[in-house]
C-alpha cells in the first residue's frame, strides 16, 4: 500500500471511512479480494509471493494496513521479513496493545521501513519505522493520510486524497468523490516534489495519487467503512498495466459473526 486517506471519527456512525492506493509491479502474483482459503476470518487482497498483505480485516473486529518507508538511508538486509505480514499478525495478535508494544520497542526494527495503521473499531494506532527509529502512537480523531513517510507528512498527493475523502463525506458522495481523487494520475509540479533521494525522473513518476505503467503501477484501489453497528464493508477495484480496470467486488463483514 502506497496512498491511505481516512477519517477516523470514534463513537460515531462511522467509526473508520478509508481509501487506499497500493503501487506494486504488474508481475507479482496478488490474489483479489476475498476471505483467505486457510483463515476465512480474514477479508482482504493477499500478496501470493510473500503470503501477506497490504490491506484487511478480521471478523472478529480488526483492521490493519501497511505502507513502504521510502528513505534511501534506511537499509536491511535480503533476510528482513515481508512487511505484508505484519497484517496478518495485528489481525491475528491475540492482545494488540502488547503486540505493537512489542514492535515499538525494537521488534519492528527487522523490517524495511514501513507505515502500520491498526483499529479495532474504538481505537487506531500507528507504528512508523523510518531510519531514525520506531514510534508508536494512538491517533487523534480526525482526517489523516499516509504515504511512504511519517504520517500526515504534506505530500500534495496525500493532500489531495485526504481532500477527496473529506469532501466524499461531506456532499454524502461515499465512496465515488474519494474513488475519483485516488484515480489522479497527473504527476506533481517539480517544484511541489518531495525529495526521497531517487532520481528526478522517478520521483515525478510516483508523485501521482495514481500511477500509471507498464510494469509497475497501481494495482488496487481499497475503500472500506466500518460502522458503529459492527458491520464493515469492503471494496476493491484492481487495475492492470496502463491503468486498465480489471474488475471490482465488494464484501460485507459483520463483527462477531
């Protein structure tokens, strides 16, 4: 995952309204949306090379999403664990608060940089691991986005999409108007780029909310609403090189069932 906008708004309606852009290589194996064959509480897409993945939720009342750190100073060596499996295991930890516990004080330092968003319908955490260490915070009610830095950091294509989401809420145009901005393929002007230390060329390929390639490229866009009844749904539209649309679903969970 690459782009998150979400609105996090405890003890309302709607506790959690998010979308999400993830960026991959065309080539890697991805399964689509879907309750996993082997552990059916789990809804999300799934990462078949490594077995993870970048976005999903748990029946029994979870979420998690993960985004890449792109920061040229941070290295790890070949051996550093998947980071889609942190999804996995925030879904599946059996006392959360103690799990993240855990990855903030050192634990997450096995990894390559990386962006962990984890709910539970009341409360939302963050764990970032960038190169100048890990740090663990609960966050504010409110709008917030996420791309391949710290929270919040104001890239205008992280702008843009925490725009769309705001507006989708507000006119009651859920999910179209926040779909439409994550669907922005128009690269940053130069002077707006952020600086992640990769070439010029590059760094305006991926400054789009929606990047568009042959090879490499937005491969999914995920939104998903958790309401105060306990019920959350999920949608997904996948993509293919140049940006052609490959097929959309939508699911249904209901916590506890």
């Amino acid at each position: 995952m690459c782009l998150i906008a979400l609105d996090h708004r405890p003890g309302s309606t709607f506790p959690l309204r998010l979308v999400a852009n993830r960026d991959e290589f065309h080539a890697r194996p991805t399964a689509p949306l879907a309750a996993w064959d082997e552990a059916p509480a789990i809804v999300g897409g799934r990462d078949m090379l490594a077995g993870g993945s970048w976005l999903a939720v748990h029946r029994r009342g979870r979420f998690a999403a993960v985004t890449n750190v792109r920061d040229p100073r941070l290295q790890v060596g070949a051996e550093a664990p998947s980071r889609g499996a942190l999804v996995r295991d925030a879904l599946e930890a059996d006392a959360l608060p103690a799990w993240l516990d855990r990855l903030a004080a050192g634990g997450a330092l096995r990894y390559a940089g990386f962006n962990l968003l984890v709910g539970d319908g009341k409360r939302l955490w963050h764990l970032h691991r960038g190169w100048e260490g890990v740090s663990l915070q609960a966050l504010a009610p409110g709008l917030h986005g996420l791309s391949n830095a710290g929270l919040d950091t104001p890239w205008p294509k992280l702008i843009a999409a925490r725009q769309g989401l705001a507006a989708s809420v507000a006119h009651q145009r859920w999910p179209q108007a926040a779909l439409e901005a994550m669907r922005d393929s128009r690269p940053t002007a130069d002077h707006q780029l952020p600086d992640t230390g990769i070439e010029l060329e590059l760094e305006r390929r991926l400054s789009a909310a929606f990047i568009v390639g042959e090879d490499y490229g937005t491969r999914a866009t995920t939104w998903l609403e958790w309401r105060a009844d306990g019920c959350i749904t999920i949608g997904e539209r996948r993509f293919g090189p140049e940006g052609v649309m490959l097929g959309e679903d939508e699911m249904r969970v209901e916590v506890g069932a």
